[in-house]
C-alpha cells in the first residue's frame, strides 16, 4: 500500500491516514438535508468521497463508506409548510429525488444511507448520556448542550468564543447563549413528533449525524468528511457532544471539501443561485459533471461557469478519443506505465486530483503524437482502470450506434458546402444533424458522425 495523506482539518496539517482498524477505513460523509431537490454544490461531497473510497478500495483497503440524510430539521417543516403538504410526505419524497438523482452520476451507492428517523432511540441515548456526565440539561422541554462544560470545544473550527453564534432562533432557554438545542419540544405548527424522557418532540441537527455515525462506524472512527461551510457549529457540535457523551473522539481525522461557486458566488439554496443536480444531468452527462469536480482540488473552490463545463466537456472527449486508439490487449506502454505511477502518487497525496488528471495530459500528448506517426500504443486496460478509480468508466462505452444513410448523406452535403466555401449551407447541415442527434467529429480518418 501507497503511504496515504489527508488534511486534518483537526489539527490543519497533513498527516498519513491514521485507521483504527488494519487494513480498514470507516468514513462518514453528512449528507443533504432533503427538504427540496439537491443542486451540484449538494452533489460536491458525494462524488468527492465516492472517488476517494474508490481510491482507497484501489489500493487495498476495506472500506464502509456512510452517508446520511437529514430527514428531520427545521427547513423541512418551513418548506412543508410553504408547501402544504405534511412533512413526512415530503422529506420522503425528497430523500428518493436524493437518491434518484445521485444515482444518475453512475457511481453507485454509499455502504450506508442512514435516515434521522430511523435513529431516533439511538439520537434519545446519546443526550441521556450527555446528561448523565453533566454536559447536557433540560429547559422548558428542550435539552441543551453546555458548551461550557466542554473546554475542548471550538477545536476544530478554532474560532474565537465570542464568534460561536449557534444560529438558533431562540435562546430563551438557554443557560449561556453559545449551547446548543439537542431535542425540541414539540411546537403547535409541527405535524411529526417522536417520544422521548422529556416529552414528545425531535432532535436538533448536530445529534443527529453523531448518533447515525456511531450506529454505523461506532466511535472514533477513521474519516468524517462533508462540506467545508459545515465546520461550525455542525462538525464542531458532532466533535463536542460525542467526545462529552462517549469520553471518545468521533472521529480521527476531518476532511472538508471547498464550495462551489456560481455566478462568483457561493452556491447555496439561501441566495436561490442555485443549479439543481437534475437539471444539470438533463443538459450534460453524468461523466461531465464528475470531470468538471475532478478538475479541481477536493479542498478548494471550484467555479461552475459555462467555460468551466465546456472545459470538462471537452476533456472527457479527449480521454475517449485516446482509449478508442489505443491497443486492447495486455501490454502496457512504459511511458503510460510511468504516468500512472504519477496518477496515483498525486491521489495519495492528499487526493489531488488536478495533478492525477495532469500526469495523464501529459502521456496523452506524447501518446497521440507517436499514434499520428502508425506507432501502436498499448494500454487501453490500465488507463481504463486509472480512471474507473475517478469514477470516468464511461469513456469506454460505444456512444450511439452506426449513422442511417439520411445522415451519410447529410455528412455528404455538409462536406461539399465546405469545400465550396459555403459555410452558411455547412452550418445549416450541421444544425440538422445535430437535431437528428448526431455531432460530427474530424478525426484523422476525415469527419465522422458521433451520437450525442
């Protein structure tokens, strides 16, 4: 096995993976919050850390990857609301857009998908214990964590005490103004409610994901990745209580990944500059959209913008035009051999996949440049398993059947216009091909007709 490094937001250095287990990996991703359709920056996490287990599974480890959905939370009883519909009813029908959705990005599915609901007595234990160690107490119904009873709190967002503004509503009930609420009465406007020592109610957000982790992972598990705006108070609460409740850490090491910025900004749900995930897999394929988050280091902004996807576009028909001319067999070019060696050293490296993607520009040009020249290259298994490991298996497949004569003829016409430099005709045929579903390609061979 390669020597693995990650950044620790925990600590804010990069460390070698430190696992609990030999051999094993445990990582917990927080997922959406479904109380409408996930858009891309939703979607940045989940195809983060598929990849990363993807890679991790490449270089011998077992993994158990979860990932949980936010079934029970304030946001869904307001879009219910908005909507009048109950809210159970809708939290289940977004957690299946959820799931419908990522699915179509064709990486397969978490280990687990936890559901809030489904961990309720776990979520009831784990405040019982809190309160039990003198880290919790109840308030007119509600249960609160004391943040100052915890003096390691604020250890991995490192923010200054006076800037721990928990973003509750209502602090009424609280003995200091930074604790945070782990169950909620039940209000008069809320349609669901669960039992619970201190009266019907729900849980707060932050217990939610420590519960659902222990339940899969236990403590003091390997990985807790998620998104990088939910350091504080989400990520920071998740540490707080389970350390508090279960004299453990949740989790060993933090990976947090950037945002993805639209229109200059962040992309967020809140400023209604929003993409959802659906639609932009009914206007690009799936291997775009993964391309276009590759592109970028997992820890750092990445601008979704039409240069950015075209950019993307045009990279993953540039990976299938090199797989298409390679040798299928079992010999491996050396120079791809070396190139490889690269692909994975940049992964382990923190999962850098802009420079994993950059050894293999590199050979690619070299390699189309020998291939011009009649030369055969060899490699088609091995680079396709490199890049199955970034989730891009798609360049392998056939795109579309062979073109009906209708649209040889087309190609036909829209090649002679060209010659006769008419160029508004050559542009007019294009335009019919395309509405008939076909793109043309120049290759070495002459134009050629692919399926979009």
């Amino acid at each position: 096995m390669r020597e693995i490094k990650i950044h620790n937001t925990l600590t804010g250095r990069l460390e070698p993976l430190s696992v609990r287990d030999p051999g094993k990996v445990g990582i917990y991703v927080c997922g959406p919050t479904v109380y409408s359709r996930i858009h891309i920056g939703n979607a940045r996490p989940y195809v983060v850390f598929m990849l990363f287990k993807r890679f991790l599974a490449h270089e011998g480890y077992d993994v158990t990857f979860a990932s949980n959905v936010t079934d029970i939370n304030d946001k869904i009883y307001v879009a219910a609301r908005e909507a009048g519909v109950p809210s159970d009813q809708l939290a289940s029908e977004m957690t299946q857009a959820y799931f419908d959705d990522t699915s179509r990005l064709g990486l397969g599915r978490p280990d687990a998908e936890p559901l809030a609901t489904d961990t309720v007595p776990q979520i009831v234990d784990l405040i019982e214990a809190l309160i039990e160690r003198g880290h919790a107490y109840e308030s007119g119904g509600d249960v609160y964590f004391s943040v100052p009873s915890y003096d390691r709190y604020g250890e991995l967002s490192n923010r200054d005490p006076e800037q721990m503004d928990q973003g509750e509503e209502d602090n009424s009930l609280k003995r200091d103004a930074r604790d945070f609420a782990l169950w909620k009465t039940r209000k008069p406007d809320e349609d669901t409610a669960w039992p619970s020592p201190w009266g019907d109610g729900r849980p707060g957000w932050h217990i939610e994901c420590s519960a659902m982790s222990e339940v899969i992972l236990g403590v003091d598990f390997d990985v807790h990745g998620g998104g990088i705006d939910l350091v504080f108070p989400h990520h920071e609460n998740e540490c707080a209580q389970t350390f508090a409740g279960r004299g453990k850490p949740l989790a060993r090491a933090w990976m947090h990944n950037g945002m993805v910025r639209f229109t200059g900004e962040k992309m967020s749900k809140s400023l209604g500059n929003v993409w959802q995930l659906h639609e932009a897999l009914d206007t690009f394929p799936a291997s775009t959209l993964i391309m276009f988050f590759v592109s970028g280091h997992y820890r750092a902004p990445i601008e979704c913008t039409e240069a950015t996807l075209a950019q993307a576009t045009a990279n993953v028909e540039r990976l299938r035009e090199i797989v298409a001319r390679l040798t299928d067999d079992d010999s491996v070019d050396p120079a791809l051999e070396v190139a490889l060696g690269r692909f994975y050293d940049a992964l382990a490296d923190d999962f850098n996949t802009p420079a994993a993607i950059a050894a293999i520009w590199e050979w690619v040009r070299e390699a189309n440049r020998r291939l011009d020249t009649g030369e055969q290259v060899g490699g088609a298994r091995a680079l396709r398993e490199a890049l199955t490991v970034l989730g891009l298996e798609s360049v392998y497949e056939p795109v579309g059947g062979e073109a009906d004569e209708a649209a040889l003829a087309l190609l036909e016409q829209r090649e002679a216009a060209r010659k006769a430099k008419d160029f508004a005709s050559a542009d007019r045929l294009r335009d019919e091909l395309l509405a008939l579903g076909w793109e043309i390609r120049d290759t070495a061979e002459g134009p050629k007709l692919r399926a979009v």
